[in-house]
C-alpha cells in the first residue's frame, strides 16, 4: 500500500445504502409527518391562478392515476418489458402539477419516466420511441402532434385522470406493480450524443438514491427552507434532484413555468417571492444573473431614495436568501467564481462547482468555494472530490492509474452508474473495472473527460474530443478558449474545431463584445490573440450578436457550426 497515495485514484465516503423504491419513501413520509403540508406550487398566468397541493392529495392523485396507467397498458397486452427488460412510460408534457403527479403516478405504477419534450422534433421523438419501446405515452392536454406516437399507445392527461375518477386512493400494493423486486429502473434520459443519434441513459431507484443521500447529508436544507425550484427542464438529469429532493424529504417545490427560465428578472422575482435557498444553473446562467443583479439593486437604491419612508428589503440585497448555488455543465471560469464574491456575502453564500454527465446521475465530484481567498493560487476552479460511495480514476490508455499531477482519462465507478444504455448501445462506455475487490465498484463509466489529481482534489482539462491536432500540433481548445475569454473587450465566447482531423478542418472562435469595446472586426481579436498564442492555435474569429443556447442554458455548438458551414460554402 505505501506507494498508493501517488497513483490518480480518489474514493468518496462509504455510506450504507438501503435499497428503497423512492415512492415507498415518499409513501411513509406522507404517512408520517408531511400529509397536510403542500407538495407542489405551480404559478401560471393563466386562469388557474397560483396552485397549491398538499402531499395527501399528491399520494391519492397518484395512486389512482397508477391504477388508470395499469388498466390502459393491460388493456393492450403491452405489459411485456422492451428488450432491456424495462417497463416505461414516457411523459410528453410541459413542467406543470400535473406532470409531477404523473411521474409519481409512473413509479408507483412500476415502471420507469421517460422525458419527452413536447418541442422535439417529429423524427427525434421517434427514434426514441422506436429505441425505448415504452409500454404507454401520457401527453399534455393541449399537445396537437399526438399522430407522431404511431403505434405506441397513448392517452391524454384529460383523459387518464377522467379514467383514474373512481378508482382507489390506495397505495399500490407490489403485486400490482409492473417492475418487481427493490431494485427497478426509475428513468430513462435521453442525451443529444455527439454523434447526432441520441442515446437513453437507464438509471435505477437506488442510483438516484445514493445522489440524493449524498447531498441530504452534505448540504442539508436550512431550518428556514421550506420551498425548493424545480426550473431545469426534466429531460436534463439535473431535474432530478431538483424535483425529489425536496419532495423525498416532506418540503414544497415551485414549478417554474418554461417561460420564465431565461427571463432573469422574472426568475429573480420568483426566487425571492418563494425564499428559494438554492438553485442549480449552468454557468452561462449564472453570468447573466450577475450582470443583472447589481443593476437592480442600484435601481432599488434609488427607488428607496426617493421613497425614504419604505423599508428596504432583509439583507437588503437580492436573491440574499440563496445560499448554495450549484453550477454544473458547463466549466466554471474562475473570473466568475470571484465575480460571484463581488456580489455576494463570503460565510454566507456557496458557490458550488459540480462535475458529472447523464451516465453518473449527473455529478461524481464538486468542489465549494467560499471565498475569494480560497481561490487564490488556483488557474481554475477544481471539480473537487467524490461523492459517496464513488471512486475516480484517472487512466492511460492502457487501463493503469496515472500518476498524480499526471493527466489522463477520467473513469468512474460506484453507486452513481447508469446501468447502461438502452438497447445495450455503445457497450464500451461502460466496462468492467480491473481494480475493483468490491462488487459494488465492478463497473467502471469511461467519461471521455482529461482529467488529473493533485493532493486528493481533481481537475478537468478538456474533453478528450476537443484535443486537436493542427499541422502535427497538439492543440487543446479550452486553452485557446481562455485566452479568448481573457482578452479585454470580449464578453463571451467559444471555441470550435469544424470537421476535426479533415481536409476542411476549421479552427473557429464566436465572440460576442462588449459594447465600449474597441474591437470592430473579427481580424482586429485575431491580431490581439498573435500576442498570447502560437500561430497555429489562433482561430478564426466569428463576431456574433449573441451566442445561440440549447433549452438547457448550454450553448448551441451544432448551430454555430452549421453558420460557420453555410457562410464558408457561400463563399466558395
């Protein structure tokens, strides 16, 4: 064992994991303590005006509409499981009570939620269904595409809950359940792949467990925090935690409408109206707040100059209450970690940096910053430590541990893994671990992620595939990206390589600048970076009026890409 410490393997904590069915969880909690407290708030323009429902009538809700979901499925014979041996049903509704309900509902009836989104288009949402073969599709009230489900069967909320009417508020006993035993599959997440073809992710009860047991234990809720937000959209695994952390532990969440996510004024005054205490977000996002937050607070001042008699508001600052911000997808840039201690009060408010993929149940490692001080020294934010029950490797190609300081390719294992992919697609992401003794860490998740380790604490370098050759030069884009980033009159930006390893390979950067600034053309930011860079790793300069993002607040690559293609074809 004695030379071991300098091998890149970091273990998390080992934490005893009882495998549950989460809606058994919910089922008990609301047995004993939380039945009369409210579950879900959901807050529309519409007439229904801000709607309230308290755990009680969530369970019976649920339960009946379980019930109406197993007659329809036996009602067809679907209630073979698909090739996996997975039984599913996929969700096709935008964020509101009801498609909270109808997940519970789903568990309860025993079998695994699928995310649809209902703005997908036409040939995604069939090859998800053709892949997944889901024994039902529950589609919103107002969705007028249902003719694209073809022959999987399918029924409109309306509908299933008019059937659920008379049916019994009961728990569901197991018998009734279409999955058996402790150990079943709860979702199936599909993620874009980069190849274009996407790919369902199976994660199980327990893997969603020992995520959440994990931040139950390591950022528990406050003694003031009754109300957490469920604003990602759910086909991203952030939802998750969103959703069932507070809901497996007795406390509300709002439901954001879809509106609002990108409206940072409209999503601060929702987070300060509900005294949210935490909030996951990409790091895109997270900019945008803090560019808006001090602009408010000096209108604010104003306002209250002038109103000299009104009280200013607790804290006085906005959003003071939220206390944990989690950033996850994106990397996190240093500049903004300290801009974010610019705003907000050091010993009071974290800023936490989560690393993970949809394969890892979204985070296996994360760092907390809590003051300026604690980044001094570093060149960018660690992605941290382990998750419980978690263990990271970092590897050569060869499957050995690298050295620590060395870098190499990121690989986990633990609780954390999906059990794979549906219809067993590209088996070689998920393989069996050389190193394990226990069982429990026998498989091992290739992340395609750089990576390294330095006294415990790992590093992200870049993923594998943004690694470049140029002219024989290895050039790696998050470098060129930085020194991008760095240069005084750039807002925003991204580093791009078109058709890697091609004849026509491009070397592309999109920037946004700011608006004093005294660039005028993309050639003048080429120029500027010739004093930072080698001339082989400058790229081309796209000016762009704002950069194009994906649902989920990441930036849309594929988009940048396709411009850059149509303009250069254009061109020829």
């Amino acid at each position: 064992m004695g030379t071991l410490p300098q091998l890149a393997v970091v273990k998390g904590k080992l934490c005893p994991l009882q495998p549950t069915l989460l809606h058994r969880t919910f089922e008990a909690n609301v047995d004993k303590f939380c039945g009369t407290d409210t579950a879900l708030i959901y807050n529309v323009d519409d007439a229904r005006g801000e709607v309230q429902i308290n755990y009680n009538v969530l369970n019976s809700t649920a339960n009946r509409l379980a019930t109406a979901m197993l007659n329809r499925i036996k009602d067809h014979f679907r209630s073979q499981p698909n090739t996996d041996g997975d039984y599913i049903v996929a969700v096709c509704m935008h964020p509101t009570d009801r498609l909270v309900t109808t997940l519970l509902a789903i568990w309860k009836a025993g079998a695994a939620y699928l995310p649809i989104d209902p703005t997908f288009p036409p040939n995604r949402i069939q090859h998800i269904l053709g892949e997944a073969k889901p024994a039902l599709v529950v589609y919103d009230n107002d969705y007028d595409n249902a003719a694209i489900f073809g022959k999987t069967p399918a029924i409109r909320y309306a509908e299933l809950r008019k059937r659920a009417s008379d049916l019994s508020n009961a728990n569901v006993r197991p018998e009734a359940m279409l999955g058996k035993g402790d150990s079943q599959l709860a979702l199936v997440l599909y993620t874009s792949g980069s190849t274009g073809v996407p790919k369902g992710v199976r994660l199980n009860h327990e893997t969603i467990l020992n995520r959440l047991q994990w931040q139950w234990g390591r950022f528990p809720y406050s003694a003031t925090e009754r109300i957490g937000v469920f604003k990602t959209a759910l086909t991203f695994v952030d939802s998750v935690s969103e959703i069932w952390g507070p809901l497996l532990n007795g406390m509300a969440i709002v439901i954001v409408p879809k509106k609002l996510t990108n409206n940072p004024e409209k999503l601060v005054e929702l987070l300060e109206r509900y005294r949210i205490e935490r909030l996951v977000l990409v790091p895109t996002l997270l900019r945008s707040l803090l560019l808006y937050l001090p602009l408010q607070q000096q209108q604010q001042k104003q306002q209250h100059h002038h109103h000299h008699h009104q009280q200013p508001q607790s804290g006085s600052k906005l959003l003071y209450n939220l206390r944990i911000w989690v950033c996850s997808g994106e990397p996190l840039q240093i500049s903004l970690a300290r801009e974010f201690f610019d705003y907000f009060q050091e010993g009071v408010h974290q800023l936490c940096n989560f690393y993970g993929s949809t394969e890892v149940m979204g985070d296996v490692t994360y760092f907390v910053c809590e003051s300026q001080k604690q980044l001094e020294g570093y060149e960018k934010v660690p992605i941290g430590y382990p998750l419980d029950n978690t263990t990271i490797y970092i590897m050569s190609p060869d499957l050995r541990p690298v050295r620590t300081e060395e870098i190499g390719e990121l690989y986990v294992a633990g609780l954390n893994l999906a059990e794979g992919y549906v219809n067993g697609r590209d088996p070689d992401r998920f393989i069996d671990n050389p190193l394990a003794i226990d069982p429990s860490f026998g498989r091992l998740y290739k992340t395609g992620d750089y990576a390294s380790v330095s006294k415990g604490c790992v590093y992200y370098q870049g993923r594998m595939d943004s690694q470049i050759k140029i002219r024989g030069h290895r050039v790696d884009l998050s470098e060129v990206e930085a020194n991008l980033l760095g240069l005084a009159g750039v807002d925003k930006g991204i580093v791009l390589c078109y058709h890697a390893g091609e004849i026509d390979q491009a070397l592309l950067g999109f920037v946004t600048l700011e608006k004093d600034t005294h660039f005028q053309t993309g050639l003048q930011v080429e120029a500027a970076l010739g004093d930072k860079l080698a001339h082989y790793m400058i790229p081309q300069v796209v000016l762009l009026e704002s950069i194009p993002l994906l649902v989920n607040g990441k930036i849309d690559r594929q988009t940048l890409l396709k411009m850059y293609e149509s303009t250069n074809n254009n061109g020829t």
